[in-house]
C-alpha cells in the first residue's frame, strides 16, 4: 500500500486506558474531532486524497432496522433421529452393509426429497349438531334421471322452512330464462353424465353449470355430485370422474363470482333422510363450501402437507415408457428423467410428431442417456391413433405418462363458450380416457397423470382447464378403484417450462403467491409419488401468505385452514368497526381528517414493516412506497377491520396516495347534511302517484334525469362486476406495468403437445 501518512481519530494510545476508567463528558462529536484531525494535517503540509465513491444505497429502508430474512435452519431432525437409533438405512432405504461411499448418493437423494413442497387432501368432519333453518324460496333443478333424488331433496328443505319449487329439465338444453328470481339454487343437473350435444367429453351436467353461471342469477348456486371425490369413507362412491369436472368449475366459480356461488356437495351411492337433512344443513350455514355427505357426517375437503406413510419402495423404470406430449416442455423434462434412470425404450407422442420444435435434439439427447426412442405424431382425441399407439409400442410397456394438454386463453366462466370448453377439456380428458382404455388391464408400474393446482384450489379465468385437471384428479381414484395404478400429479409453475412459463407469467405468478420450481425439484415430486404409490399429490412451491390473501381476498376459504403459512395476518387488535364510526360522529372535520390519515399511514406502515405511520409519505404514491396488489389487498383489509367499511381491492388505484385515501375515507364519514336538494326529492317522492296523472310534468322530470345521466361521471365500466382476478391485474398494471391476464394461475403442462 502507498500510505505515507496514518491518521488515528480517537484519544491515543497514552490516553486510551484512563478514558475507561474516568466519567464520559464529550467536549466534542466525533465528527468534529475527524475534521479537526484533517485541518491538522493540512496545515503540516499533507492534502488528505478523498476520491468521490459511488455506493448503491438498498432499495429499501435501511437505517436503524434488520430487514434481513433469519437463516433457515438447517437442521434434519428426522435424520439426526434415525443416526441415534440406528435407523439410518431404513429411512434412506438402503442396504445396511454398502459403505458409506455407496450411500451417499441415496442420502443426496433424501434430502432433495425433503425439499420438495407436497401437498394432499383430507377431509375433516364438520362438528354441528344445530338443525338446519332455511328461507325463501329455493329452486332444485334436475335431470329426468335423478326426480327421486330430487323429491327427497324437496322434503328436507321444506322441512327446514323453505318455500321449494322443484323442476325436471334437460340438462343439455337448460333454458335459464325462465328461472325466475329464488333465493338460492340446488342443481342435481352435475350427477347428469350424458355428452352435451355433440362434445364426447363435455359431459351434460358441466354444461348445465356452466350455463347456470352465466345466467345472472342473484341467488347463491349450489351444485350436488355422487362420486365426484373420494374420501376414504367407508361408503365413498364408486368415483366418476366426468362429474368431477363440476368440482373444477365450481372452484373457479367460487374466485369470480363470490357473491352468487354457493358451494359444492358431494353424496354417498345411496341417500338417507339424514344424508338429505345433512344437505339443508349445508345450505343454512354456508361456510364451507367443499363437502362430501357421508354415513359418519358431513366431510370438508382441507388442503393438507403431505405425510409420508411407511417406507418408500424404489422406483426403477425399465422396458418401454410411452409419453404423451413428450416433445414438449414438460414430457421431454419427464422423458429426460426416465432415460436417465434406466428406460429402455421411450415413445414419444405428440400432435406433429418429429416435426414438433426441437425434437430431433431431445431424441439425440436421449439417446445419450442410453434410451432408445420413438416419436409418433398422435392425435390423441382419436381413440384408434391411441390405441394403434399403445398396441404398437416396442418391447414391453411399463410406464404411461401422460402430459399433454391445451391451454386455455383467460376467459372467466360468465363469458366461457361451449367450444372453448370443449377444446380445452378434451385436450385433458380425451387423451387420459383413451389410454385408460387402451392399456386395459396391462400390469403396468406405473400411470401418471400430469395435473395442476388449477384444478386443486380453481384459478380465475381458467374454468375449462381447472374443471379438465380435475377429471384427471379423480380419474386416478377411479382406475385404483378398479384395481389399476394411477398417480394424479397437480404441479405447480415449473421455472422456465410449460404453459405457465410465457413472457412476463412468472413475476405475474410470484406476485400472487406461486414460485416457480426447480424441474428437477418437480420432477423429484413425481419419484416420491411413484415410490409410495400415491393416487394423489399436489407439487408446488408457494409463498402462502401472499397466496391466501388474494385467494380469500372476496371470500373465506376453509380450504386453505391447514396449511400453517396460509393464515393471513390479522389487523393488530383495536376499537371494533362500530366504535370507530361513533368516535368519527364526534370529531370535527379537520379532526376527522387528521385521525383517518394517521389511520392511513400506520395501517400502510404496519403493511411494508415500518416502524410508525410518520415514515409514510402521505403524498407519496402507494406504488412508489412499494405497494403491489397483494399488500393492496392486505391494506384493503386492516382498514375493513379498523373501520367497518367494505372497501374495494382497487382501493389504492381508485385514492393513489395515502392522502387522497384519507379523503375518500372522510367522505365516508361525513355526516349527513339536510339540503333543499334532498327535502325536494323527498317531497317529490310523496307526490310521484299525483304526478303521473300528468303527462307534461312526467315528460319534464324525464328530460331532467337524461340530462342528469349524460352529464354525470361514469365509472370505470366492469369494474363492481370484476372478479378479484381482473381487479388484481388492474392493479399490478397501475402500480407496477403491464400484467399477462393470458397466464394461467398453476398451469404446469408443456407448450407443445
């Protein structure tokens, strides 16, 4: 180093020692004694250098507070458990005389299984012994297959005080016009398994739902399957899956259109008076919303972490694996995998064959991993081209994986056509159907269906694709029903691969909760499945709080109960709604001004972790404090709690700063003013019956109200009509650029088929 000159602020070496045992009495700050040091030296003839440094500040606030995420730990509990008692090679699986060296890559193995984020679901009895109270009138529509079904249904709820106007109805011709007006709606039309017109996979019953929603109807819609799920229960059902694709609609129907959806109801192969009083019970308290009736009670379906039960058997792929959609993004990551781990031969099917983008170098890479390979180009809604497939696969097929799908372009359920549905659904359930089919009774090691969570928990704009991946779902169930293998596989975002990688779809995804996964930490969620012989799991990885909150920013999930991560973070506790709007009545206006602002302010601060409201801006731009729509939401809700108003989600793109929000707030609370305006219209109003005795009054009070609506301020149109997804979306593009509203939420297939 080129030091000639060393400069030591402080007391000195001679000095140090009596300063720590002397009284601290400052004559001056350090500050000064540095400046006071360099004058010193300028003045002995040394020019300090002092170059100008550029240091990048964080982008956050930084002074005075930790914002550092805490180290995960690293610990292994179920490992260190099993080294002490000597049960290592039980929990890894292997043979407790191969050296340690052998071993290690089997431990390597465990550990990426340990952090593979899998989910299941289980069913937890609904505790309720209060009998059921219903009003109004309730309509039950069925079909001509299911009128004792719907008698039975009748009593219950008439039992139970409702007014009950029952009707049978073709399914695939529902005419929703003439429904009138009920107060709520039970469809038995979903248990209608007959195809819609001329859709094979379009089952009457999704169709009559579909049509349902569409119809405008204010009352609560609640849709009744048999078989759609299992349960576990003794007296499950035989499962069908075609009803189960009026599960995947009814979960997207709960995110876009909260108000006027109900629920769904799942019953057992044979109804009892108490399965039909368990039904009205449902209805009168319509908190959950996922059930299944059985003998034991009413079942709620939670979304759980999945458990490993017992030891895990070593999965080795061997002979011929056949892979649908294996040219694309995620059957050639899953072709890749079985090449690596001991496939002899892989078929490969997709719509273009070896003419699909970049599959003469998949098939050269697969090669090297010492696969042979055939590509075929299959249609796989033809169930001849499928079965000549299977039928002609080389050597002995043991593994069918079947990954191809159609996505589906945004499109909520209200403007959902039958077409589009059909396109999107057979492109699920066209292809599963005919290789169940044509595999038969094949003693096969494996078939895997490649699902998404869309059709787990349902996804805004994507009813056709969240009602097919659920048809996979339980068409796993079924063929182990039937005695058959099946693994259901609903996967998350896979990072750089499938429908859900499209240009700006990840930050879209992560915004709202749902990370993109490693490929190979996906894949690895396959093997676990495939090693203790799953029927079901979900493989994705989320950020559940973020998640959560615009999951159930419109309405309550009980879904989501169990999952630690997914319980949003309540309001600090504080005066009730009530009490604040009473302590408002009494604040003069500026006093009401000042109090909500600082309300403002400390619930923004509480939001972005900052100590006090006092480092909110209060002219500052909520998109530049680092708002997006996920803390919009969560700010949305602490002011609800804080004040007993029902706010929009769009709050902060309606009132962009913290002050503007505060205004719109105090407007709230503005006591009512008595004007001549007012007195006039009440007056008005007494005398509306005297008026319309005469024309020319009736004529000028007309012209008046076209005058008023032309000239009045419309609001943004759609938006009290838009579902918590397109508000969502409205936001990010206000706060944060422009959002894909063509990215589907949990889509993992791979683009090409």
């Amino acid at each position: 180093m080129d030091v000639t000159t060393y400069l030591e602020v402080g007391p000195g070496k001679a000095l140090t020692n009596a300063i720590l045992h002397t009284d601290a009495f400052p004559t001056t700050t350090t500050v000064e004694g540095f400046h006071q040091a360099l004058a010193n030296l300028y003045v002995t003839g040394t020019t300090p250098h002092l170059p100008k440094t550029i240091t990048d500040l964080p982008t956050y606030p930084f002074q005075h507070q930790t914002y550092w995420l805490p180290q995960p730990t690293t610990d292994h509990p179920e490992f260190w458990e099993a080294v002490e008692q000597g049960t290592l090679p039980e929990l890894l699986d292997v043979d407790p005389d191969r050296p340690l060296a052998e071993a290690l890559p089997e431990l390597a193995r465990w550990r990426r299984r340990g952090r593979t984020p899998r989910y299941s679901i289980a069913w937890r009895p609904v505790e309720d012994a209060a009998e059921p109270e219903l009003n109004g009138t309730w309509l039950i529509l069925a079909p001509e297959s299911e009128t004792v079904a719907a008698r039975q249904c009748e009593q219950a709820l008439r039992k139970y005080g409702a007014d009950v106007d029952v009707r049978t109805v073709d399914a695939a011709t529902l005419d929703t016009r003439s429904l009138g007006d009920p107060d709520g709606i039970v469809s038995l039309l979903g248990l209608d398994e007959s195809p819609s017109t001329e859709q094979e996979f379009v089952p009457a019953g999704a169709a009559a739902t579909v049509a349902l929603l569409q119809a405008g109807l204010g009352a609560r819609l609640w849709a009744l399957t048999r078989g759609a799920v299992s349960t576990g229960a003794e007296d499950d059902p035989a499962p069908r899956a075609v009803q189960a694709q009026v599960w995947g609609l009814g979960r997207v129907a709960a995110l876009e259109q909260p108000e006027r959806w109900g629920g769904l109801i799942d019953l057992p192969g044979e109804a009892s008076e108490e399965t039909w009083r368990q039904v009205a019970r449902v209805l009168s308290r319509p908190y959950e919303d996922q059930v299944a009736v059985r003998q034991a009670g009413v079942l709620a379906r939670r979304l759980v972490q999945a458990r490993a039960q017992g030891p895990a058997a070593a999965f080795r792929p061997e002979g011929t694996v056949l892979v649908t959609g294996g040219t694309g993004a995620i059957g050639g990551r899953i072709a890749r995998w079985f090449a690596r781990n001991g496939a002899e031969h892989l078929v490969l099917l997709s719509r273009r064959g070896e003419a699909a983008p970049g599959a003469a170098e998949l098939v050269a890479e697969l090669r090297e991993l010492g696969a042979e390979v055939t590509v075929r180009a299959c249609d796989l809604a033809s169930r001849a081209e499928v079965r000549a497939a299977v039928a002609e696969a080389p050597g002995r097929l043991t593994c069918v994986v079947h990954a191809a799908g159609v996505a589906q372009a945004a499109s909520p359920l209200a403007d959902l056509g039958v077409e589009e549905y059909a396109r999107v659904v057979a492109g699920k359930v066209a292809g599963a159907v005919h290789l169940d089919e044509a595999v038969g009774d094949a003693p096969l090691a494996a078939f895997v269906l490649v699902s998404s969570v869309a059709g787990v928990w349902g996804s805004g704009g994507q009813g056709a694709y969240a009602a097919g991946n659920a048809f996979l779902d339980q068409l796993a169930a079924e063929r182990r029903a039937r005695g058959r293998t099946a693994t259901s596989i609903a996967w998350g975002v896979w990072d750089g691969d499938g429908m859900g990688a499209a240009d700006g779809a990840g930050d879209f995804l992560e915004r709202r909760g749902i990370r993109a996964m490693d490929p190979d930490t996906a894949v690895t969620g396959m093997l676990r499945a495939l090693e203790r012989d799953e029927t079901f799991v979900a493989v994705a990885d989320m950020e559940w709080e973020r998640f959560a909150l615009g999951f159930t920013s419109a309405r309550p999930s009980p879904l989501l109960a169990e999952i630690p991560g997914a319980r949003v973070r309540e309001p600090d506790a504080g005066e009730t709604g009530d009490r604040f709007g009473e302590r408002m009545a009494v604040l003069t206006s500026e006093e009401r001004a000042r109090t909500l602002l600082d309300l403002v302010r400390a619930e923004a601060a509480n939001v972005l972790h900052l100590r006090s409201g006092g480092e909110v801006p209060d002219g500052r731009p909520f998109k530049e404090l680092g708002f997006d729509s996920m803390t919009a939401v969560e700010l949305r809700n602490r002011l609800n709690a804080a004040t007993g108003l029902r706010l929009p989600a769009s709050l902060i793109y309606d009132h962009p700063t913290p002050l503007a929000l505060a205004e719109a707030l105090r407007a709230e609370f503005a006591p009512a003013q008595a004007s001549p305006t007012r007195d006039g219209l009440a007056a008005l109003e007494q005398g509306v019956d005297e008026l319309a005795t005469e024309p020319a009054l009736v004529a000028r009070l007309e012209a008046l109200l076209w005058k008023l609506r032309a000239e009045s301020d419309e609001p943004d149109e759609g938006l009290e009509d838009a579902s918590a997804e397109e508000v969502f979306a409205l936001i990010d593009r206000e706060l944060s650029g422009p959002a894909d509203l063509s990215t589907t939420v949990g889509k993992s297939d791979g683009a090409e088929r």
